[in-house]
C-alpha cells in the first residue's frame, strides 16, 4: 500500500476521532496539529494504523436511516403507504 497523505490522514481519523489538523503534502512530517483536546498521534503510532487498520463497524440499518432522519417505522409506514 502507497503511503500518502490520504492514507495517513485516514490513520490520524482513526486513531484520534474527531481531531483537527492539517496534512500538508504526502508525508506525516506535514502534520500540523490543531487540536487542544487531544495529542498528536506518533509517526509509529500511524504507520501501525496503516499496516495493521482497525477493522470499521457497518452501522446497523437504524443507524443508517436515522442518518437521513427516518426510522424503521416512517419507513415501513412510507413503503406500505400508511399502514
């Protein structure tokens, strides 16, 4: 695998959710670290991520039609029509 600035802006997103900061260029030595809450990932730390990803979890089907505002039942309801 190609190591980029995708890729490792990819591992800092999974290793320190939430976080803000800049990747300039297609090295980690780019890394700007705008966060306050958080530390800065290590380049060890990174590259682990890269090798070795955390598995990602597929959102359940609830949480997949509450992200476009809907539950089971408006669907169900919108399907059936109503009933």
């Amino acid at each position: 695998m190609a190591i980029n600035n995708y890729t490792i802006s990819e591992a800092i997103i999974t290793l320190r959710p939430n976080a803000e900061f800049l990747l300039n260029g297609d090295t980690f030595d780019g890394l700007e670290w705008l966060d306050k809450e958080q530390s800065a990932p290590t380049w060890d730390e990174v590259l682990a991520e890269i090798n070795n990803p955390t598995p990602k979890v597929e959102p359940s089907i609830e949480e997949k039609l509450a992200s476009v505002g809907l539950d089971f039942n408006e669907l169900k309801a919108a399907i059936l029509g109503g009933n």
